[in-house]
C-alpha cells in the first residue's frame, strides 16, 4: 500500500474511533434527548412536551384524555377535581394568582402537595431526570391553560413568563439540592432485569414490552398485579426514589388507583413488601440501575448491545 494511503486509512480509524466514542458517551449522558425548543413557545410545542419530553402524561391525564392515575388529573375528575387545571389553580394558594401557582408546582411541586397525594414522587421539572428548558415550560404551561378552556392571549403568555422569572436559569443540574447527598455505585441493568424476575416483582408490576419467567406461579397468581405499572419509570423517576421504593416502599405511598385496585391496606400501609432481607447490595443496586433504564435509550432489549 502506497504511504499516503496509509496514513489517510489511519487518520480515518481514529476518526471512526472517536465518532463512535462521541456516540457511547452521548448516549450514557441521556443527552440524545433533545430539550432545547427555544424560539417555538406556543400551545402546540406544549402538546408536545406534556406528551413526550416533558413526560406529564406518564402520571397525568387530563379529563379522559390518557390511563395515567398516579397523580392529579389536570381536567375535571369529580368528586376529586371539579374544576380543569386553570381554573382550580387560582384557589390553592391565596397569595398566588392560578398562573403563579403553575409555575410554582412545575419548578417546586413540593411547595404544595395536592390533597390525597403523595409528596416527592413529581420531581422539580427543570432537573433531571426530566430536565426542561425554561421554554418548554411555558409552553406546556399554555397547553394546560388551553385545555381548561382559557384563551391564550399574548397577555397570559407574558403572565406566564414573568411569573417563571424567579426561576429562570435555575436549572443547573450539579445545583445544591439536586445532587444526592451520597454517591451510589454504578450498577449493571442487565443484571437488574434478572434480579427483578427472581425477586417476582412482575408479580405486581407490569413493564410493557419486558417478559418474565413466571417460574411456578400460575396465571392467577400474575393476574391483575396489585402494583402500579412500572413502563418507563427511569425516565421520569431519580435514583434515589427507585432505591428508596425497594427498600422502605412505605416512604411514599402511591394513592390507590380506583375503588378496586388498592395499593395500601386499611391503615395506609403499603402493600408492597421491602426486600431488606432478600436483597444483597449488589441485587438492589443492579435492579436500580434497570429500574432506571426503563424507559431511556439504555432499556434492555432495544438496540441494546
Ligand atoms: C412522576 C410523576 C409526575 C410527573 C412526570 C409529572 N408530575 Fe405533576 N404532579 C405529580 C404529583 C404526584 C402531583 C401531586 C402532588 C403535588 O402536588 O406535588 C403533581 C402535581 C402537579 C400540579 C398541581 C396540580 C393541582 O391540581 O394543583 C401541576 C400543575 C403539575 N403537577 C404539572 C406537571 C407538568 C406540567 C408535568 C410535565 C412537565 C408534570 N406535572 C409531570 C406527579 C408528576
Ligand atoms: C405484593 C405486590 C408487590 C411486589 C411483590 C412488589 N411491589 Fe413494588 N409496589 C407495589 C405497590 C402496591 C406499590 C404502590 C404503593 C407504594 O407506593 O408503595 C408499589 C410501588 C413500587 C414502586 C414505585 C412506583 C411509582 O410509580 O412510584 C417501585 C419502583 C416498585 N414498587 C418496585 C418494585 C420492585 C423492584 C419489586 C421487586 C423487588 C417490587 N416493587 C415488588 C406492590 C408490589
């Protein structure tokens, strides 16, 4: 082979090389999610958000719009909700008008805990894992306003905006606060995944898409599963709470999902048993490393190799 070609095939594989390192660390960073809408603020690129980035249609639904029951539906559910989203927000805080309150319960949902619900489980949404831009928030904000029957002027738009003002810019993942207060060791999910079949937690927990080996239960065993289902929790759920829901479930108590399906006893008590004894620290951390692919470019089985 002639020296020039050489050394161009040369330069070419450490071109290779490095795209392909580019392309690995890309994707352990989760950065494949594209978050960044600025310049498209509208009720449109809102619908967008509450259905994909933004994941708020994972644990909401809006009046019979989605299946998600795990929190507040953003339109009228009687007895609970009389009133959509908009509307019913103007009275949850005296000193915030409905706009403020918004903004307030996206950027710090445990400033107000709605009745009947747990805090903790919605995360501030300009952190990870979720991470919105600013934008993306008020556009989502406009789409929830849009579907409680207000008109979106360009007055509401600007209300929007300046009541997102203390918040703005606020979103440094590395922030006081966001990050855990200890470092937790890198697990593998693939593991994870046979953690979660020998421990049986498919018993009670649907993941669309993944399927166990049912071992000795039979199909009554598996029926109906007394838990929530689990389809894409890593992408909305933090390390720490998938930790936490294996191993002290009581933390936070899901409220049940209809009159049938109950997920705590008369006394409040999760049903769902902890696994301290069952669980070596290696298990639970390989099956909270697969909790948390769900529903991200890490999932098992999709283009995983
Ligand atoms: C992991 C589940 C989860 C996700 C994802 C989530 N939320 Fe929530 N949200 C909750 C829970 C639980 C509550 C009720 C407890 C509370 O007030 O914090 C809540 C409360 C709210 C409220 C107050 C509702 C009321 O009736 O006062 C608003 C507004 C809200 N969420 C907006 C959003 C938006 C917008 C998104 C998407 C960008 C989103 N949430 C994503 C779980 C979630
Ligand atoms: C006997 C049924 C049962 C078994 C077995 C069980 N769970 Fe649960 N799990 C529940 C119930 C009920 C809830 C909802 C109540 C609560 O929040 O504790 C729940 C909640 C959870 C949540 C929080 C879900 C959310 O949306 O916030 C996670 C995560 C979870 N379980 C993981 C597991 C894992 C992992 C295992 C196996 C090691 C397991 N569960 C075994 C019944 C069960």
């Amino acid at each position: 082979m002639p020296k020039a070609a050489r050394i161009i095939l040369f330069g070419l594989t450490y071109v290779v090389a490095y795209m392909l390192l580019g392309v690995y660390l890309f994707r352990l960073s989760g950065a494949s999610v594209p978050t960044d809408i600025s310049g498209e603020i509208s009720v449109a690129a809102g619908e967008t958000v509450f259905n994909g980035l933004g994941k708020c249609s994972t644990c909401h639904s809006i009046g019979d719009e989605g299946s998600a029951v795990r929190c507040p539906n953003f339109g009228v559910d009687a007895p609970r909700f009389t009133a959509p989203i908009g509307l019913r927000a103007a009275s949850r805080k005296p000193e915030l008008s409905a706009i403020e309150y918004i903004v307030e319960s996206i950027y710090n949902p445990n400033a107000y805990v709605v009745e009947g619900f747990p805090k903790n489980v919605m995360k501030p949404i300009n952190r990870p894992p979720i991470a919105l831009d600013d934008d993306a928030i008020t556009s989502v904000i406009l789409y929830l306003l849009e579907k409680s029957g207000i008109d979106v002027t360009d007055s509401v738009i600007k209300e929007v905006v300046t009541a997102q003002h203390p918040f703005r810019g606020k979103d440094a993942a590395g922030e006081a606060g966001a990050a855990p207060a200890i470092t937790f060791p890198e697990g593998d999910h693939e593991e994870g995944f046979y953690v979660f079949e020998s421990m049986k937690c498919f018993q009670c927990h649907l993941i669309e898409g993944a399927e166990f080996d049912p071992g000795e239960l039979t199909p009554e065993d598996l029926q109906g599963g007394v838990g929530p289902e689990l389809t894409g929790i890593g992408a909305i759920q933090t390390y720490e709470y998938l930790y936490e829901s294996v191993v002290n479930p009581n933390a936070v108590v899901l409220p049940d999902p209809s009159p049938d399906k109950k997920y705590s006893a008369e006394d409040g008590i999760s049903k769902m048993p902890d696994f301290l004894d069952t669980l070596t620290a290696r298990e639970l951390v390989d099956l909270a490393a697969y909790l948390k692919s769900l529903g991200t470019d890490l999932e098992p089985g999709e283009d995983d190799e």
